[in-house]
C-alpha cells in the first residue's frame, strides 16, 4: 500500500481508500459482510474510511461504528453532511443550525467522540461560505472534528471558500472530494489544478465509473451490475453518452490486457497516478469486490500507458457530462437565471 500525506495536514492516508456507502441498504451489504471489509481493508493497509450521514439515512454510519469499534485511534474517520435527512426543509444544508445537530447525530451513529474530516457534501447555495465555515471551525475548535473539506465543489466555490476563511479568519477546508475516473476527467481542467494550488488533499469518488471501469462491462455480455439494475439510464446504450463509454471501454480492455493488468487495476491506477490525487474512494459491496480492488494498491502505470489512455479519452475530457455533480444550480434550475 503506498501512503501520502492528506493536503498539507500531515496526515498520512493511503492511496486507497474505503468508502462505505454500500453497507446496508444502498448496496445491500449487511453487517457481518461489511465489518468483514473494513477487517480486511485495515489488514492489507487502508488507514481511512469515508461514509456519509445521508448513506441509508444515517444506516452506513452505524454500520461503520460497529466494524471500527475498539479501534478508533487506527484510522482516519471521514463523514459528510448537507445532503437531505428528512423531509424537513432545514434538515439539510449547511448553515450552523443544522451542521451542530448534524455532526451529533454522526458521532452517535459512529460511537466516536471525533471525526478526523468533517466534509460538506455539496455546495449550499443557500448558506453564506462564512455562515458554513464560522461554524466548521467552531466545531473543530470544540475537538468534535479534527479537520473539514468539501465534495464535489465546483473550482470557482472552492476558490471562493479559500478566500472567504482567509477574510474572516477561520480555519479553512483542507480537502476536496471529487468524482473522478478515466471516462469522467472535467476534473483535470479545473477542480484539480485548484487543489494543488491551494494545497487541498483530494480524494476521488467512482473512480471505477459506476461499474463501467469494473470488467463487467464489455460489448456482448448482457449488462447485469448492481449499479446497473439501480442507475439504468447510466447503462442504457441506446444513449449516445453510453455508447461512446462503451467503445472507450472496450478500447482500454486491450491496454489493459497489453500491460496485463485487470480493467480494475487500470482504473484505479490511473486516478492514483495524477499528482493533485491523494486516494482513490473505493467502494466494495463485498469480500470479493474488495479484494479485486486492493490488487491494485501498489500499481503504477507506466508512461506509454497513461499516454494510451489519453488517446482513448482526452485529458479534461468527460464523456457524460450530464452526469456531472457540480454543475452550477443556475444552469440546472431556469428560475435561479431568469428575473
């Protein structure tokens, strides 16, 4: 397992992360599979853990909690907020009111008294960046939170939010969580080269591109993932977009095999590889999956490999861009742009 150092905290995690939004009812991992990952994962050398209230509606934390308990101190403990908890209108977002009860409510989930990354799981057009970051550094100030990032932030938020802490004197989000993969790369044009200039660690999300990037899917074989049968526009190939995921696809199995490496290995590979990268969030729903995945934890492409991957899909480039989860609300909601 290789390690590197989370942003400039001095916090080192490994290249491979665990993300746990599949325990329970999202994936359909039960207990007794997901402590067995989480087992697993900490014995092959992954140091950090990723969940997020809103997984299963506070279920993977739980679930999480139970796996980690008696070992707290092994590891690097991140949990998300802002994302929708009920019905409530203010149970969601990040103003202070509801990032206190929230972080609470994650820390009896978890059975902790800390969490190490506090992140605020998307931008909240509705909160001021110092209304958010005033009581994120009240929080971390309280010990209830070691650090905080954000996920998913288009770069110009990122940008404001850096300028916003420095302004006020508030502590500041060390990290970014972005989706990232061979077939999503938008990232490279914007996202990424604000991290490395402010010095934000990044910790990439469906780095396996929802399954596409998995081996599981390859032209002729009837597609029949999990993330398939619950996202069936995702894989539906009469849509252009997925066309065209497939023909990269099957166009990076023969690299992939060339270099012999699984399709798996490839992928996470290549996330790893960008320097702006600190972990890729890989998210097993089972013993198995997990275990395809840790095979790549000491995988490095060479040149001539990421070179062949470019002239597959160009740097910059994501080939369903209707997918992305950044876009500015003005774009998605005609009332925000219209008077």
């Amino acid at each position: 397992m290789q390690y590197r150092t989370l942003g400039r905290t001095g916090v080192q995690v490994s290249a491979l992360a665990l993300g746990a939004m599949n325990f329970g009812q999202i994936g359909r991992t039960p207990q007794d599979e997901a402590t067995a990952i989480v087992d697993s994962a900490l014995e092959s050398g992954v140091n950090l853990i990723d969940t997020a209230d809103m997984y299963g509606t506070g279920e993977s934390e739980e679930m999480v909690g139970k796996a980690i308990a008696g070992r707290r101190d092994d590891l690097v403990l991140a949990t998300k907020a802002a994302m929708p908890m009920s019905d409530d209108r203010n149970h969601r977002g990040s103003s202070r009111r509801w990032l206190v009860t929230a972080l609470d409510n994650s820390l009896r989930r978890l059975g902790v008294d800390h969490v190490d990354l506090y992140q605020i799981h998307r931008w909240d057009p509705a909160t001021s960046d110092e209304e958010t970051l005033s009581a994120l550094t009240d929080l971390q100030r309280a010990g209830k939170i070691r650090y905080f990032g954000s996920s998913t932030f288009p770069a110009y938020r990122i940008v404001q939010a850096q300028w916003a802490a420095r302004e006020h004197h508030l502590s500041r989000y060390v990290t970014e969580q972005p989706s990232y993969s061979i077939l999503q790369r938008g990232i490279e044009s914007h996202v990424l080269p604000v991290t490395e200039e402010y010095g934000l660690g990044v910790l990439a999300w469906s780095p396996l591109a929802s399954g596409w990037l998995s081996g599981a899917v390859r032209r002729g074989r009837d597609i029949a993932t999990h993330r398939s049968a619950v996202l069936p526009d995702r894989f539906d190939l009469t849509a252009p977009a997925n066309r065209a995921r497939l023909d990269a696809v099957e166009r990076l199995a023969e690299v992939a095999d060339e270099a012999g490496l699984t399709m798996i290995q490839l992928a996470l590979g290549f996330v790893t590889a960008h320097p702006a990268v600190t972990s890729a969030l890989i998210g097993p729903r089972t013993l198995d999956h997990l275990h395809s995945q840790l095979a790549a934890a000491d995988t490095v492409l060479p040149a001539d490999v990421l070179d062949a991957i470019d002239e597959i899909v160009a740097p910059g480039t994501d080939l369903a861009a209707h997918e992305k989860f950044d876009t500015p609300p003005a774009l998605l909601d005609p009332a925000l742009r219209r008077r």
